[in-house]
C-alpha cells in the first residue's frame, strides 16, 4: 500500500529555477525531499510527501492527526523499516 504522509521542512536548498530539495522530519527520521511541487512551502512548515516528492503544504494540526492515526494502524513501523534497507 502507498501512503502519503506529513513531514515538517528542517531546511531547503534551491537547486536551480525550478528545483527545490528539503530535509523534511518524519518524527525523527529525516530524508531528502523535492519540493518543486509546493514552492510556497518554507522552512518548519508541514508537507504531505509521497515517492520523494512533497505534494501539498498542511497545518501541523493536520500532520499530528494523521500521525496518529498511522500509530493507530501501526504503519508508523513500516516507515522506520524503510529507513533501514
């Protein structure tokens, strides 16, 4: 199953015009994420990251609902499994 999930930007680098990459936190575990797709979005702002790509800005109200209910079903788990392979 794919799942969209909220991470907080840490930091944004501009890689050109048109590319931006963030360090975005998934309660704890941070990646590298595009950020092309939402170029309002700034630094401690809430995004909603699928396949690397940040696809929409959201309230960090709204983040912590859906990391609850990820806790809820337990997939919370399967996203620290990713971080290891």
């Amino acid at each position: 199953m794919c799942l969209a999930v909220p991470g907080k930007i840490m930091s944004i680098t501009q890689i050109n015009e048109f590319e931006r990459m963030g360090k975005v936190n998934f309660g704890g575990i941070t990646k590298d994420i595009n950020l092309s797709y939402v170029p309002e979005a700034k630094v401690d702002d809430y995004v909603i990251v699928h396949v690397g790509f940040a696809l929409s800005v959201v309230d960090e109200e709204e983040a912590q609902k859906v990391f609850e209910y990820l806790k809820e079903m337990d997939d919370i788990d399967e996203l620290n499994a990713d971080e290891s392979k």
